[in-house]
C-alpha cells in the first residue's frame, strides 16, 4: 500500500499530461476516410466493452452500413497488423488474433476485423482494404492517436461511486477524463442513479451451447455442474448461474485472456471427477481443443448486449449525421 500510494501519483500525472497534450493539440491526431465510434472505458478488466461493440455492429448492419470492427488483440502471439476475417472467412486463431477478436469474428462472419498494436494505423489499413462506412474500435478510449467521431465510455458505477486510479484502484486514467465521453452507458450499477435509457441489459438464453449444434438446455442439467472462466468480472458470470437456477459443485476462475495450457487443463481434468458438465463462457470455450470439450463436456452460455431503444436512436442519429459531413 506504501509503494502504490506513490506510483498511483505518478501514473496520474502521466496519464493527464498525455491527455492535456491531447487536448491542446500538441499530439497528432490521425483522421481516416470512415465514422469511428470507440467503444472503451476508465477501468481495466471486464465491463462488457466486447459485447457493446458487438450489439453495435448487428443493430449497424441491420441499418444498411458497412462495418468493421479494429482491436488491439490483447495477448495474441502475433505482431502488428494482422486480418482476423475479411467477412468471409475466419483466418487466425484465438491465440494468433486474440480471444475477443477471434470472438467477434465467430459470431459475425460478415464483419471485417484486424488487429494491431496501433489502432490509428489498423484503423487506416480497415478503410483501404475493405472501405467500411463505419469502424467500430474495441477498447479505444485512451487510444487518442486516431481520431473517433464518438466516444462510447462503459461505467459499472455512477462517477461518485468508481475506483481509484492505477494500481491504487483499477482506473486507467482519473474520473474527471469523463467529459470526453460522448456518451455513457452503465452495466451493473453501483451507487446513485441513471437515466434508465443509459442502461445495458446482459441476455441470457436459458440452453446451453457446444460443439457444432449441441444443445442443453437448462433444466435438463445432470446431477453435478460445474462452472469456470478467465474473464475480467468472474463473479458476475457464476451469479447469472446461480440465477438461472444452476446449482454449481465447482466453481474455477482463470486468469483475464487465459490461453488454457496445460498446466490450465490439469487444473481442470483434477476438478473433473466431481461434475458431470462444464459451462464456461464463449469467450473461454474458443480457446478449447474440441477433444477437451467432447470429453469433459463443455458447454458455454451464451450471452448478448441489449441497448435501450431510445439510447440506439441517439447512437444512429450521431451516426447519420457523422456520415453526412
């Protein structure tokens, strides 16, 4: 606590210089040819930036637009700009592109996707090779070297109610760089109170899914489940279990971005013996040799993002009239 009271002062101070050269136009800033809506928030770990960026991309589609979609793809074992899919085919891996790209990829097969260490670059490489109307950028509120014509920030507490910074708390940057937020959405709500409208729903099925068209549902469940996953909020994915009804014997939590070695795997084949099913999360499942799931019997939980209606026609107004300028 002595050492971190220190370094939290000065990663604060690092964090609003950088943002203050920002501001005042001291760092460039790259445009490109294309409506770039980021998608990100203050905290490190999970707040369902992933799932927004997804939801954002079916209900664009669904309006007519072309997307893609520009990430980081953190902890991939590849190096720089790099094609995740091209809207027809799937061409890295969960390790090789990232396990949220390669996510997003598995669950919109007509969406472009590339990843690379600098976004505003990624973002440029997106509109020459596959000249998308719109980019959606996952993770992109501190990336301020390209230039984004709305900020979508992802909050699971009012303002008053968030963290500390780094590595005090878990925020990237300091509560007051809220104000370049263009708009603010909240997940699972911790003090005060919001405009409902502002509000993101988690939708659950009530099957189970698995290799190819394997399904389970719910309530046909045998005698001892068990549940794992490496994502960055744990807790809220065995609560939405124990809320649909799911009576869990284990419970295992993995590192964020977990890759599932073998040492990851041995953890779970010696935690095997006492359940009959696995669920885990899609996120987690990807990362899984097919013979791993067909003999412990994994399956995960599919889950989606809902977005008010009335916050949806503010985005796509912004949208229309970004793409008019």
């Amino acid at each position: 606590m002595i050492l971190r009271l220190p370094l939290a002062g000065l990663f604060w101070m690092v964090t609003e210089i950088r943002n203050l050269l920002y501001d005042w136009r001291w760092l460039p800033v790259k445009r490109v040819p294309a409506v770039v809506i980021s998608v990100g928030n203050l905290s490190a770990g999970g707040s369902g930036k992933t799932l927004l960026v997804e939801a954002f991309a079916r209900k664009l589609i669904a309006s007519k637009y072309t997307v893609g979609i520009v990430s980081r793809g953190y902890k991939r074992t590849t190096r720089g700009i790099q094609i995740v899919a091209d809207g027809w085919q799937i061409q890295l891996t969960p390790e090789t592109a990232g396990d949220e790209p390669f996510l997003l990829a598995l669950n919109l097969p007509t969406v472009p996707i590339m990843v690379g260490e600098d976004k505003a670059a990624t973002a440029e490489a997106m509109v020459k090779r596959f000249g998308v109307q719109i980019i959606l950028l996952d993770d992109g509120f501190q990336h301020r070297r390209l230039y984004r014509d709305m900020d979508c920030v992802i909050l699971n507490a009012t303002p008053d109610h968030l963290g500390n910074i780094l590595p005090l708390g878990d925020l990237r940057e300091s509560r007051r760089q809220l104000r370049r937020g263009d708009l603010i959405f909240y997940t699972k709500l911790t003090g005060g109170e919001v405009n409902p409208t502002d509000l993101l729903t988690f939708k659950y099925t009530d099957q189970l899914l698995s290799s190819g068209s394997t399904v389970r549902a719910m309530n046909e469940l045998p005698g001892r489940v068990g549940a794992f996953c490496g994502i960055g909020n744990p807790d809220h994915f065995f609560s939405e279990l124990h809320r649909l009804g799911v009576k869990l014997e284990e419970e295992l939590i993995f590192q964020d971005h977990c890759a599932y070695d073998n040492k990851d795997r041995a953890r779970l084949d010696s935690a095997g013996s006492t359940v009959d099913l696995w669920i885990t999360t899609q996120k987690d499942w990807v990362k899984l040799p097919p013979d791993f799931i067909a003999e412990h019997q994994v399956f995960y939980l599919p889950v989606e993002m809902e977005i008010h209606p009335e916050k949806w026609a503010e985005v796509l107004a912004r949208v229309e009239s970004d793409l008019v300028r």
